[in-house]
C-alpha cells in the first residue's frame, strides 16, 4: 500500500519509489457465464455480505456485535461465505444470541464468488484495530470494488482512506460495532439510486 513508501524510503533513501496497487482477477470484472449457486438468504432482503477468510484477524466480534444491535430490522440481513478458525465460534454466538439475520452460507469455489458478489446489496470487508493492518489493503476490497457494489469498511488505515477516496462505499473505524450497525443502517436507508452510485 502507499503507507509502506515512507518505510521503504528511509531504508533505501537514494532510490525512488514507486506504489503498484494490487489488482484482481479478470473474472471480477468481467465475470463468466456460470450457474451461480442459489443461496436463500441473498435473494431476499437487504443483504450484508462478508466474503472470505473468518478469523482471528476478521475482528468477527465487531460483526456479531452490530448483527445484535440490528436484529429490529428483520430485512436485513448478514450473509457471510466463507470459513476459517473462528468459524465455530461465530455459529455458536449465533445460536447463544438467538441472531436469526446472520446466515452462514459455507465457502463456495472463487470462479462463483463474483457472481454472488453482485447479488448483495453491500459487501463488508473488517479488520481488528492492529497498527499492521492500518498499513495494508485486505485483498476483497479490490476484489468489491472489481464487482461494483457498495462497501461498508469495518478497519482502519489504508483500506478505509481507498474506500472513502473511491466515494465506494462508508467506512468505520475497526472494532467499532456501533459505528457498522449505524453504517449498515445508512446504507440501508439509501436509495437505489445512490447505492449504486457508490458501487
């Protein structure tokens, strides 16, 4: 990300610098003729979708915690595809909190995942409050942005200052459940019109 230009620049002082973003593949942009696989809980509603790695780094807390404040707004809902270590833990606080507006939807092969991108209303992309992730750039994002849906960052940094130069989306600082609750509910109440402005 450009937040590592100064770091670089000061071991290497006399040699420029130059910032290559990341990209993703083609198929975000432009994606294949598959069958996307049908999945209940996005076709329906005002959907929240997190695509991707859920762990320790995800800040999954944050997510749990707004799903709970927003559970009187029973159209919405939070989608998330996708596994990893705190996998178990997040179904098990699903079941303890009674949280009927998050669904668990299992991991799905890459080549559909732009397919089912563009299904969501918005796409959730979080990260926990570590000085390290404010420098770097979650791949998803590049990913989202590819697909051309809004974007509710959940982190601070880097991915946040590109969602908020790209107008693409709103972000919130990390760990802040009361700041996504209340920035799923912004985007909620938006029209049409300007979401898909901002995708």
């Amino acid at each position: 990300s450009q937040a590592f230009i100064a770091a670089v620049s000061r071991l290497a002082p006399k040699i420029p610098v130059f910032y290559y973003p990341n990209s993703v593949d083609k198929d975000f942009y432009t994606p294949r003729k598959l069958d996307a696989p049908h999945i209940d809980s996005l076709t329906s509603g005002f959907t929240v979708l997190f695509a991707g790695n859920v762990g320790e780094a995800q800040s999954m807390e944050t997510i749990i915690s707004a799903a709970k404040n927003l559970l009187a707004y029973p159209e919405i809902k939070i989608v998330i595809i996708g596994s990893g270590s705190k996998i178990d833990w997040v179904r098990e606080e699903i079941k303890e909190k009674s949280l009927g507006n998050i669904f668990l939807e299992g991991r799905y092969p890459v080549q559909v995942m732009p397919s089912l991108m563009r299904m969501a209303s918005v796409l959730l992309v979080s990260l926990t409050d570590q000085p390290i992730f404010s420098l770097t750039v979650p791949n998803k994002i590049q990913a989202y942005l590819a697909v051309g849906r809004p974007i509710i960052a959940s982190l601070n940094g880097e991915g946040a200052r590109i969602v908020n130069e790209a107008r693409a989306g709103l972000s919130v600082p990390a760990e802040d459940a009361e700041g996504l609750a209340l920035a799923i509910l912004k985007m909620y109440r938006m029209t049409d019109g300007e979401r898909l402005q901002l995708g």
